[in-house]
C-alpha cells in the first residue's frame, strides 16, 4: 500500500533506476538490488510478499523471501553498487545513497507497518547515507498504526540532481591508502585484525616497489581466510580491503562482491561451474568475499557434489584472473580449517590467516552509539547503561551476533521509539531523536506490583531486539516471518 507524504516502492524504484542510468549501472542490477534491500527491510510484515509482487510483476512469495535473503547483508552495510559508484569516486555516489534511503523508506509501506520495519529501514538507509557521505537521516514524524513512518528524504529528488543536457563532469579522486588506512584504524576494536592489515600491505608495496624496479621478488598470495564469529567486522575489513588494494594498483577496480554458497551453487552439476565462473567474472578487479565459504564442502569433501564443483570452478579461476583477483574467505576458525585443507588449491593460495575477536562490552555500547548517530538519533546515558545490562545477561555463546547484536537493538528500539511517540500530536526535537532505556526493552519501565516481574527477567527479554514492538495484538501476525529472519542473519557488523 502506499503511504500518505512518502513514495511508493515503485515510485522510488523509478527514481533510483533513473540515477543508476546517469551513473552506467545496468538497470537489472540497479532493479534486483534495490528490490532485495525492500524484501529484506521488509520480510517480516503481514502482507508485504503481495505488495513487493505488484512491483515485480509474475514474481512468488518465495521470490520475494529469497530476494530478502540476499538483501539482509544490506540493511547495515551499503549495497554492492553504491560501494562500487563510491570505489570508484563516482560524482552518483550520494545521488545513489539518497535514492536507497528512499527505497529504505518506501519498504514501509510494503504490506500492513510494523515498528520493526520501522527500525530496520531507518538504520539501512543511514548505512547507505553515511557510506557516501551524505547527510545524516531526517528524522520523520511517529508512526502509526495503519500508516507508514517516514524514515526520512533527501531534501532533494536524487534524479534533480543532474540532467542529460548537463556537461559530463570527473569523477571525484579515488582514495589513497593512507586514508583507507585511517579509516580501518577509526574502527572500534579489532587491533589484531588492524596490526595485520597494515603488514600485509607493507608487504604489498614493497613487493610491487621491487617489481617495478626490475628486482626479483617472490610471489605473495593476496587471497585472505577471515575467521572470527558473526558480527566481528569481517565484511567491512573486507570492503575496505578492496579500496586499499586498488589504492596499491593491485587491483583495477576494489569493488568488493559478495556472496555465500547459494549464489555459488546451481541446481544441476554442470550449471554450477557457470554460475561460479559468472560470478568471479563480476569481482575481476576487485575482491570476491565468500562468507560461511566451509559450506561448499560441508561434510565429507566427496560427498557434495555441487559443492566440490563450486570449489574446483573456483581455484581454476583464481588461477586464469590471478593477476585482477583477490579471493576472502571468511567463517568460523575451526570449520575454515578444515575447508582451506579440504582442496590443495585452496591450501597453496590461502596462506595468511586473519582472526576476528569478540567485541568487548566497550566496544559493543560504542558500536551502538555510532550507529544511532549515524541515523540521527542520540541515546542518552541511561540508555546506554540499560544496555550494558542487557549485555550482560545475553549468553556469549556462537549465535550471539556481535555488532549485528547492537544493530538489532537499535532497530528493534527505534521501532519502540516510534511507537512511544504514536499519540504525541506535535513531538520536540529531542523526543524524536533521543533513544530513551525503556526502548531497549518490550518490559514497561512502571508495572503495576502485582504485575512486576523478577529483575532478572527484564534483560533477558531486551536482549532479543528482534521482537517488534507495540502491543501483543499488532506483532502477531508477523511473529512466524520475524522468528525466521532472525534465526537465519546472524551476519557481519553493519
């Protein structure tokens, strides 16, 4: 349905293609993108298959969940495209953020609102905003029931931003190492995973400095292994790896492309070896990052056919594009061993290692609080201590989330927030913008006694921020489709 004052999906959808257009993006990869983004913003709403279907005429209800299956590495990162258009120093980039902020938004309007969605679109279209360095995310007016929140708009239309009739104008100067360097080092925590990047791009350079000068130097595999649990930072060390090894001229492109086994895999032996070759073909001059990569050959090595296919497909095509190419494979230690050992090609052009560590609670509360900044929100200091409870009582075992555990939180507070705020008619600046503690929690901050629960309780139910918020009555419905996407992302760090 549309909402009242924001864009249909299909009227967002225009604007974004007309910008992919003006930037050289192929329509069908600016279409497929932004439409997984609105699946996955939105998966979770009663409705929202049949609504996502008008706009893609012909499409199923397990089109538009496989298409959120691809679009959730999205809602906390910016998309494939918008790292390539910003890679590159593309003068779109912004343009391009802003019109994935108003796709962000019209998800809302996909099938019957939800404060989850509320959340997961606010902070997806700030990932892309602050990605290409745009401005932070308006603020729009509380949600209601029955009606879409605005998660916020360029001021602007992003197509009037240029016409054909407009001289062509260069593209902004790619970044050089050292700044992409500064950036790795403004990261919170990782300083093993950071000490380690600037090695191996000391090793890098000097290694192309000695080639250059007609020096013999020994060959450097430039394919990384990430190991580390879910949500340490993997995907974004891994983009701007890409940045720094095209700053070095080890790559003509840095765009970072990635995918997991399902986009590896066909459905027939025989596919499969094209469809990995297409995609390897689409990272040629940037980096191929494969996540839970161990999943090729889960098992016996033998026995997964598909699999094996993938991975054989794979190393012959390190090997014919070694020279535009470089390969991460990223997943849990133990399982990632085992994989590297599986096939001697992996072994002979994996040969350095990366670990990710678990974010202290530290690191977690400041990973929260930028991401609230960077949608413009502002979380006061009882908001922050009521997370550290909430750390505190959340079991650090492998499905705890790490930095995705602290983008949940928001979202699934942002959504409280909204509906803090259905019934206040003209709200001021700070109500819309300040995270107060009891958005971190479905618990009331005043029960009555007789309804009081034990204190230990409370953290534990506001250590699970996929619950949508509101009453009981309105989260019904979508309980069944948010149990699944929280079971199924637990990712990298947005």
């Amino acid at each position: 349905m549309s909402g009242e004052g924001g864009k249909s999906l299909q009227q967002a959808l225009s604007d974004l293609l007309a910008v992919a257009t003006r930037a050289g993006i192929p329509e069908e990869t600016a279409r497929a993108e932004a439409l997984s983004l609105a699946a996955a913003l939105a998966e979770s709403a009663p409705g929202a298959p049949a609504d996502w279907g008008k706009v893609t005429p012909g499409a199923t209800t397990q089109d538009f969940f496989d298409a959120a299956v691809r679009g959730r590495r999205w809602r906390g990162a910016p998309t494939a495209v918008l790292t390539e258009l910003i890679t590159t120093g593309s003068l779109d980039k912004v343009a391009y953020a802003e019109a994935l902020a108003e796709i962000s938004s019209a998800a809302c309007t996909l099938g019957e609102p939800t404060m989850r969605v509320v959340g997961n679109a606010s902070v997806a279209a700030a990932a892309q905003l602050q990605a290409a360095g745009a401005r932070p995310l308006q603020v729009g007016a509380p949600a209601q029931v029955g009606a879409p929140a605005q998660v916020g708009a360029p001021a602007k239309p992003a197509v009037e931003k240029a016409t054909a009739t407009e001289p062509a104008v260069e593209q902004e100067p790619a970044k050089t190492v050292e700044e992409l360097l500064a950036e790795l080092d403004e990261l919170t925590g990782l300083a093993k995973v950071k000490r380690e990047v600037h090695r191996q791009v000391a090793v890098l350079r000097v290694e192309k400095l000695r080639t250059e000068a007609g020096l013999k130097s020994p060959t450097i595999t430039r394919h990384l292994v990430f190991v580390g649990n879910p949500g340490t930072g993997k995907t974004t060390v891994a983009r701007l790896v890409s940045g720094i090894y095209k700053a070095l001229g080890l790559l003509s492109k840095g765009q970072l492309v990635e995918v997991d086994r399902s986009e590896l895999v066909a459905g027939y032996l025989g596919q499969t070896a094209t469809k990995t070759a297409e995609v390897v073909a689409s990272a040629v001059g940037g980096v191929l990052f494969i996540d839970e990569a161990y999943s090729l050959t889960a098992g016996d090595f033998g026995a997964d056919q598909y699999g094996r296919e993938a991975v054989d497909t794979l190393v012959k095509e390190m090997e014919d594009r070694r020279d535009d190419l470089v390969v991460i494979v990223a997943g849990y230690p133990e399982p990632m061993a085992t994989f590297i050992a599986a096939n001697p090609g992996l072994a002979s052009r994996f040969r350095t290692t990366i670990g990710f560590e678990d974010y202290t609670d530290d690191e977690l509360t400041d990973i929260l609080t930028g991401l609230a900044e960077g949608a413009d929100y502002e979380l006061i200091p009882e908001t922050l201590e009521k997370f550290r409870e909430i750390l505190a009582a959340t079991p650090r075992d492998r499905s705890f989330g790490n930095g995705r555990f602290a983008r949940n939180v928001l979202e699934a507070a942002i959504g409280r927030h909204a509906w803090r705020l259905r019934d206040v008619t003209a709200p001021t600046k700070d109500q819309l913008r300040q995270i107060l503690a009891e958005d971190l929690t479905d618990e009331p901050e005043h029960t009555e006694p007789e309804r009081t629960k034990p204190e230990h309780t409370e953290p534990e139910r506001a250590a699970e921020p996929a619950k949508p918020a509101g009453p009981e009555q309105a989260a019904e419905p979508e309980q069944a489709a948010a149990a699944q996407q929280d079971q199924s992302e637990q990712g990298e760090q947005a």
